[in-house]
C-alpha cells in the first residue's frame, strides 16, 4: 500500500458497503465479504486494496494486478487475473470517485493549512535552513541541511524537502517529496490539486486528489510553473529535469531524468515522458499518451499519440519533422508564388 502522509484516511470498509455504495450492475450477493483497506493504482494495489480499470489500454498492467477487487466494466473484466474481483458499473470514474471519497473524504479541495507558522518562530527547529522573511511552515515538515526558502513562501504540513535545496519566493508547496540540490523559482506551485472532475447531469463531482508530488534529485523548476499531484499514483519529475517559466505537469504525469522542457509547455494528465527527452516552447501533450526516451519536440506542436524511442516530430497534429518539412515547403510554394 503506497504512503498517503498528505491526506486523513478513514476505513478500512467492507467489499459489500462498497458494492451497495458505487450500484454494482451484478449481483454479488455469493461473493465472500471481508475488508478493503484503500484504493490504489492497478501497480500498487495489494491482495487488501481495490483499484480500477477504465481502457483496454492498460490491460498489460491490469493482468498483473495484486488487488483483490477491480471497478470496470462488463467488456474489460477479461483483462483482470481469475483471483481479482470484478465489480461492473456503468461509469467506472463516477464510482471511483465515489470510493475514493469514502476513503478520503476532504482529498477533492486543498483547504487551507491551518497549522502555518511563521519560520521565525521555530528558526531553532531547522539551524541549517536560511528563510526570507514571511515564510510559513506546516507541522512535520523536513528541510534539509543548507537549503534556502525565499520570501513569503508556504511549505505546507508534511512536506519533505532534502538537502541543500533552493525555494524562491512566493513559492507554495503541498503534498510534495523533494530530493536533494532542487532549485524552484519565484512563484512555482507545487502539489496542489489537479483538474479533476466527473461530469454527471449538468453537475460536476470533484474527485478526490490523493498522490503527491515526487521532485528527484537535481531537479530545476522555472518561475510560475504548476505541478499537480497525482490523483491516485504520483506526479514524477525525474533526476536532472529542467523545466522553464510558465509550465503546467498535470496529475499522474511521470517525466523521466534529463528531461528539458521549454516555457509554456502544458502535459495533459497520466501521460509518460521518457528520458532525454526536449520539449520546445508551447508545446501541448495529449493524455495518457507514452513519449519514449531521447524524443524531440519542436515548439508549438501538437501531441495526440503515442511517440517512439529516439523520434524527433513538430506541427499540429505532431507528424515526424522530416515529413513537416515536406508539408512546410509545399504549403510555402502555394501561399508565396
């Protein structure tokens, strides 16, 4: 079961306060009852958990699933091991919200810390961090040797900051694990809630937001970027990434090391960037999308599938740059005779 410090979790509950709660399509009357401790992803769900499955294209990951108990629907159930029960619905991301709700009921809003201190207050707590003036701190919070806070940030409770980091000013950081020699610039924010939402006759459900954000070693994040945290796994930036001014990483996006992204680039949720990987200046990346290692894209494009290892693509939709250059050449014969 994965680490949740972040967020208060009520439970465990019975499978069948569950089935009654999220109006299964089956009858589940024969099945045994016994408790289910959390809801996690289809890789970190353990023989105690749920998890759920919404797209065939995860059926490579859910045919491996410890979880003892899966929501999906009636069509993908055959990509689940025999020993997972399977729990039919009818709009699988409706019960997964409810669920999570159920587990974590104050996860879909980021209300205010209410445990902030100002860090003169408690400068005796942390004798090898240097703060600014009007920082604010959370309860539990580790900052590691030889790091710097700027002025009138906010790390907000339980955040883990590792040595020798810089946080400029204005900063906020939630719901974050941040290893050593990090730089985040004025104004980044970091950990708060994603864009998650379930729309249901003319309503919008928020859904609960209960991964964190990981920052690996090495890491620089640039003035005003966001990063959300995961919604059910982690938001990932990995060792030696750079990000610019003006980036947006949704929820569940994992980047890999070594990573370069240009300003005013925007990753849609649960996509994977691979390592080495360079991303030019507002370029947009579709969700749930694989970007594999040693990549480029050209500033401005469009990403809306899937790109392999060592490609190089640019325009809207991305297409690979050679055959850009062929559609920008014939375009510039027509338009400039």
């Amino acid at each position: 079961m994965s680490s949740r410090q972040f967020f208060e979790k009520l439970g465990p509950y019975t499978l069948k306060e569950i089935i009654k709660t999220i109006n299964c399509t089956e009858d589940y009357s024969h099945v045994k009852d016994f408790k289910i401790h959390g809801i996690e992803s289809l890789v970190n769900a353990n023989e105690s958990d749920m998890t759920f499955l919404n797209s065939s294209r995860y059926k490579d990951i859910s045919l491996k699933t410890k979880a003892a108990a899966c929501i999906t629907s009636s069509n993908l159930s055959k990509y689940l091991p025999n020993q997972c029960i399977k729990l039919d619905v009818k709009n699988v991301l409706l019960a997964v919200n409810q669920v999570s709700k159920m587990f974590y009921p104050k996860a879909d809003i980021d209300y205010p810390d209410i445990y902030l201190v100002n860090s003169d207050e408690i400068k005796k707590k942390y004798p090898k961090v240097n703060f600014g003036k009007n920082t604010l701190i959370g309860k539990n919070v580790q900052i590691g040797n030889d790091s710097y806070v700027g002025s009138n940030s906010i790390i907000e409770s339980n955040v883990k900051i590792s040595n020798n980091c810089i946080i400029g000013s204005f900063v906020v950081i939630k719901n974050s694990i941040i290893g050593e020699n990090v730089n985040i610039k004025d104004g980044a924010k970091i950990g708060l809630k994603g864009f998650g939402f379930i729309p249901i006759k003319q309503k919008n459900l928020r859904t609960p937001q209960i991964g964190k954000v990981i920052l690996n070693d090495g890491v620089e994040i640039g003035s005003n970027c966001t990063i959300n945290r995961g919604s059910i796994s982690d938001t990932v930036i990995g060792k030696n990434t750079f990000l610019d001014d003006h980036i947006h990483i949704a929820h569940n996006v994992r980047v890999g090391e070594n990573c370069i992204m240009a300003a005013q680039v925007g990753i849609s949720g649960s996509t994977i960037i691979g390592d080495n990987t360079v991303i030019g200046g507002q370029a947009g990346i579709s969700g749930h999308l694989i970007i594999g290692n040693n990549v480029k894209i050209g500033g401005a494009s469009g990403v809306t599938t899937d790109i392999s290892d060592n490609s190089q693509v640019m325009g809207y939709p991305a297409v690979p740059l050679r055959d850009f250059a062929k559609m920008r050449k014939k375009n510039d014969k027509k338009f400039y005779k």
